[in-house]
C-alpha cells in the first residue's frame, strides 16, 4: 500500500521541524545546556515523531480499510506497526 503523498505532506513538514529541533538539542548537549533544558527538548523531538508515526499509520488505515481486495491484510500490518508505537 502506498500513501497518497498529498496527505503526507503534513506528515513531511512535521519531521521536518522534529529534524530542525533534534538539531538543537544536539548543540545544546554540545555546549553542555541545562538538563532540564535538553529532557524537555527531547520531550518535544520525541512527541513529533510520534505524532508523525500515528498520521502515517490513521492514513494509512483509512486509506487500507477502503481497499477492499488488499484491506485485511493491510489492516493486520497496520495495526502490527500501531502496536510498535504503544
């Protein structure tokens, strides 16, 4: 199954900026920052990605669940990846 990438374009601006502040909390572990400061950073990096996760995997079960000759089997994959994020 492949994702219209239309409807992924939300999805590619979202890692994009998780991207942009991974890189910032790269620099501030380099210039040694708080550690308060970069947990709460990574916090954030961490939530993006997960949220980029869960859009692939809703559009993709929406888009699976309207297959009606590939569905069940694309359901069973998607629920496999759903349950990898849990």
């Amino acid at each position: 199954m492949e994702l219209d990438p239309q409807e992924m374009k939300k999805v590619s601006n979202r890692l994009r900026r998780a991207q942009g502040q991974l890189a910032a909390v790269v620099r501030m572990v380099d210039e040694g920052a708080d550690c308060a400061d970069v947990v709460t950073q990574l916090s954030a990096v961490s939530k993006a990605i997960d949220r980029a996760g869960f859009a692939v995997i809703a559009k993709g079960l929406k888009q699976c669940l309207s297959d009606e000759e590939n569905g069940a089997a694309d359901a069973e994959k998607l629920e496999k990846l759903f349950l990898s994020f849990a």
